[in-house]
C-alpha cells in the first residue's frame, strides 16, 4: 500500500473523483430504443404509456393501491402535505436532507423537529410521544425512513392515530425495504420516494407517492395533474409536478436492473462492513428495522475519542485521495437557513441530532464504486488512524 497522499507527495490513490453516490444508467441500446419508442409515438407526457406501466409495476412492486409518480420527491413531500389539507406545525425529524423540511415551507407549514435513536438515527417513537403530549397544535408527522432502513413505522401509525393525526413517510432512502416481508411504500397515510440521480432507484429526476387511500390519491392526482388520468379530484393549487416518459422510461429500466443493482450494492457495503469492524471508533450504519434493505449508502459515524481522527479530519485524508466522502447530513436542518430561528434552543432539545451531524461521514458506493474500490478506502481509513498524530500535526500544526 503507497502512503497516503495528503503526507507525502505521492499522488491521490484514486486518478480521477470518486462521488458518494452513483446512477446506475441502463445501457445504450436499451436507452436509445426506448427514446425511439417516444420519438415514434409523439407523445412526451402527460400520463402517457410507459408512465401508466411504470406506475402499474411499481403498485405491484410496493404491493400498494395507488402509485402516482412525479417530477422528483420533494413535489411528492409537497402535494400530501396540500393534499391531507395540514395546517400549521408538522412533527419531523431534523436529521434529514433539507426537502424534507422545505416540502413544508412550499406549503406554508411550520415543521417541529423532534429528537432520533442514537443507534439507529431514525426518529425515536418515545420522543414524538412525548412531544406530541406536549405540544398540543401539531397536525401531522412526516417521519423519514433513513440508510436503506426504516423507522419503527408501526409504532409511529400508532401514536398518530392516538393523536388523531396522519403520519406520513419520507422514504427516499427506502426504495425496495421490507419490514417484516412487507415492502416499504404502504405505511402510514402515504409514503414518498425519490427517483434522483443518487438513489438507488433512478428515472434521472422523478419520484413518487404511494398510498392505499383512494380519496387522497385522487387529490393528489388533481394536485399533480394528469389530464385525463382516472380517479382525480379537483384541486384548488396545481404543482404541474408530472413525470415524463422520458423518465418513466428509466424508470421502468431501473426498475428491470433493481434486483441486480442491489445484489452489487450489497457486496460492496458487505465490504465496508467487515473491513470498517475490524477498525475502533467508526461505525458503519447497518439499516434497522428491516427484513430486506437496497443498501444505497454507506454511511459511518466516527467517534473520534476512539478513532484518533475527527470526522471532518478523516474527510481531508480521503478527498486527498479524490475519495469525496463528505459529512451526511450537515448541517441539520434546524441550523439550515430558514430554520434556524431560534437554533441554539431548538439544539438543546435535539442532543442527539447535534452529536450525530459532527460525526456522521458518507462513502462512496454506486455504479462507479467497485468491490476493489471499497477495500481500498478501508485500507486508507485504516493507514489513517495509524497516522492519526502526524494528520493532526499535518492539518492543525499540532498532533
Ligand atoms: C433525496 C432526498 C429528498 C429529495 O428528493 P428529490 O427527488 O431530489 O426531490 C428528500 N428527502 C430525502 C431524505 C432525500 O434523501
């Protein structure tokens, strides 16, 4: 193994940079034949063919009655929150990709971030019960399924519905999970995927939402819209949030390639995984609470009292060798711009949050990440922490 980059003047590990997180793109022949379909037919979108297969399949995929894709997660976030007609504070987590909370904002709603398992990093059952118990003016949940896991979805329906609340899901991360054998996609009121470029699942841009309520699926269609899709209720505010069959046609060749995509992504976060617990102080975030995960990121925390390294310390030795791990999720949302009102109190009510974003750190893993790749990032984490007191005198002039 060659010395790391950022001690000597050996040149990066990797020769060109490697991204977190990876689209895994159909290959040419299959694109273009499916592009030539389109060009063929004229008909670009608008509830056309291919986005009326890709939503059949993905109701069988989740196992749930209604599939309404759309232009990416957030505008899904944004129509249930219009559609189930929230008014004023939303429960959610803060540890969570800043759409989350500006689904919201788009809707005039205010969220109130609540507290997550340290263990698990999804949001904790116990503290929404006791936050709801104390804040009495709170009109939904939206949970958020994190790391390829999920949140104890069941707890959680069931303190919304002592709540007399909806509980919704975020559940970008979660695209092919399964709680106890049951697809992720037809929990609480409706559940949101994300289609974007980083996630597993990929239409290029897109997501959608599942729901098995045939009376908020209808609102949402008509929030949407379609023009002729079946079942849409009038809407008062339309997003003009529709997938195109561009992006159905992705979509559906994603959707062919999943078994495999998951199959690759499982090997190399195997690799991280037996590789990493061999070292003190990082851990990697298995997903929790599933019987079948799509394993879409490696994501670790580093206690750096134990591993000799901060996290952001390690992050310098790594994109020195164009590894581009970066911190996940930072900042949390209650200090991002537009939430950060009040941000020091709001911190101390959010202990974990705040320790988890100074420690959690995300690794490449995707298409373009091979097995070989992996072991080699856990061969320079592990010549890190050997190096630890020479990195620190490297980065802060001091060991
Ligand atoms: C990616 C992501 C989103 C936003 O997805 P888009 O499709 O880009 O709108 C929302 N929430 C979480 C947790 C995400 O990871």
């Amino acid at each position: 193994m060659k010395a790391l980059t950022m001690l000597s003047d050996t040149p990066p590990h990797f020769a060109s940079k490697l991204p977190v997180g990876q689209l895994y793109f159909p290959k040419w022949d299959r694109y273009e034949t499916a592009m030539r379909g389109i060009f063929e037919r004229q008909y670009y979108n608008n509830n056309g063919p291919l986005h009326q297969e890709l939503e059949m399949r993905l109701r069988e995929f989740f196992g749930v009655q209604h599939v309404i894709c759309t232009g990416n997660a957030t505008f899904g976030l944004m129509m249930v929150a219009e559609a189930l007609g929230l008014t004023g504070r939303v429960l959610m987590p803060s540890f969570t990709f800043i759409a989350s909370a500006q689904s919201l904002s788009w809707c005039g709603l205010i969220p109130v971030f609540c507290d997550i398992d340290p263990q698990t990093h999804q949001l904790d059952p116990e503290k929404v019960a006791e936050l709801l118990a104390r804040e009495k003016d709170i009109s939904a949940i939206m949970a958020v399924n994190l790391w390829g896991g999920a949140c104890d979805m069941t707890a959680l329906e069931q303190i919304a519905e002592r709540h007399n609340i909806p509980v919704y899901f975020d559940s970008s991360h979660a695209f092919g999970c399964s709680v106890n054998k049951r697809p992720v996609g037809s929990f609480g009121v409706a559940e949101v995927f994300s289609f974007h470029a980083t996630k597993v699942f990929s239409a290029a841009e897109g997501g959608c939402v599942t729901t098995n309520d045939d009376a908020l699926a209808a609102r949402i269609r008509g929030i949407r819209p379609s023009y002729g899709s079946e079942q849409s209720a009038e809407a008062y505010r339309v997003l003009n949030a529709r997938m195109s069959e561009a992006q159905a046609a992705i979509g559906l060749m994603s959707l062919e390639d999943y078994p495999d995509i998951q199959k690759r992504n499982k090997s190399i976060f195997d690799v991280y995984m037996s590789e990493l617990s061999k070292l003190g102080g990082i851990r990697l975030m298995l997903p929790s609470n599933v019987t079948a995960s799509n394993h879409q990121y490696a994501v670790c925390e580093v206690d750096a009292d134990i591993f000799g390294l901060s996290r952001d310390d390690l992050i310098s030795v790594l994109q020195a060798e164009n590894v581009l791990a970066r911190r996940y999720f930072y900042p949390a949302t209650h200090r991002s711009a537009g939430f950060d009102e009040n941000a020091e109190k709001v911190a101390a009510s959010l202990p974990v949050t705040e320790a988890v974003c100074g420690k959690c750190l995300q690794l490449p893993l995707g298409a373009k990440t091979a097995k070989e790749d992996a072991h080699a990032i856990c061969e320079i984490i592990a010549q890190a922490q050997s190096a630890a007191p020479e990195i620190r005198q490297n980065l802060h002039g001091r060991a």
